[in-house]
C-alpha cells in the first residue's frame, strides 16, 4: 500500500497537535501542569499500586524525566508517596483529593479539545478511524496493555 504521506509522519502530526492544543488549553484555564502529568495523573487513577519504575516503563521514558514530574506533582500536593505494603522498599503512588480535582479538570479540557479536533468528522469516519487505529496497533503487536485516554485494556 502505498501513501503520499507516510503513516509514522501522519501519527506523530497528529500526536503533536493534541499535546499542543491541550498544553494551550492548560495554561488558558490556569493549569500548571503538563500533557505528560496529565496522562502520569490518568495512570495512577487507574491503578493505585504504580510505583515510578512501572510509569517509565509503562511510558518509555527514563526514569529520570518521572522523577521531575513526579516530584512537580508532590510540590503541588497531587500525589502522595505510600510505603508498598508488601515490599517497604518500594513507594507506591496516589492520587490525592487535589490530585483527583484537578485530573478532573484536566480531563474536561481533553473532552473539549477532542471534540473540537474531531468537529467536522462523520460518526462512520470516527469509527473507521478507531477501528483503523486499532488494526494498527494489532500488527504492531504491542504490548502496551493499556489504554491512558478512555481507561480501557486491551
């Protein structure tokens, strides 16, 4: 099959161009945080037991980078570190009220960034282009077993 624009291009695009409406859309509303701490804050709703090892490679990314999100997160009081209680080496992040405050706030701005980016486009194209993406990440054989945007496992 062949493409004028190749499909890495056209997935990184269009990546891109959602983290950068919602990081607009965070400083318009006064939210100080991230794309990349919203999507840390999605994960540790979803699963309390999360320690910062699991979100690097759950995230791809060194673990480093989620120390400092991390550690902007407890700054803001968003997230608390527990002692795992089965291994008391280990911390296991959560989310606290404020956390969940304004994961919900966040969440809001991803519903009316979503919708505004998707204005336009039939409900058979919506669901052609899931079922596309879908495909995708079948061949791909991920093992990317969760779902940060609507919560759902593979």
């Amino acid at each position: 099959m062949s493409s004028e624009i190749p499909l890495g291009y056209m997935l990184s695009r269009s990546r891109r161009v959602f983290k950068h409406q919602m990081a607009s859309e965070f400083r318009n509303r006064g939210i100080d945080l991230t794309f990349e701490q919203y999507v840390i804050l999605k994960l540790l709703d979803l699963n309390a037991d999360f320690i910062q090892q699991d979100l690097a490679d759950l995230l791809q990314k060194d673990k480093s980078i989620i120390v400092r999100h991390i550690n902007c997160l407890l700054k803001y009081h968003y997230v608390v570190r527990l002692t795992n209680i089965e291994d008391k080496r280990k911390k296991n992040l959560t989310l606290t009220d404020a956390g969940m405050e304004i994961l919900n706030r966040m969440k809001e701005v991803a519903t009316e960034v979503t919708n505004k980016l998707i204005s336009g486009i039939t409900e058979n194209e919506l669901e052609t282009f899931q079922r596309v993406l879908l495909k995708i990440q079948e061949n791909g054989d991920s093992d990317e077993e969760l779902c940060i945007f609507e919560g759902h496992g593979k």
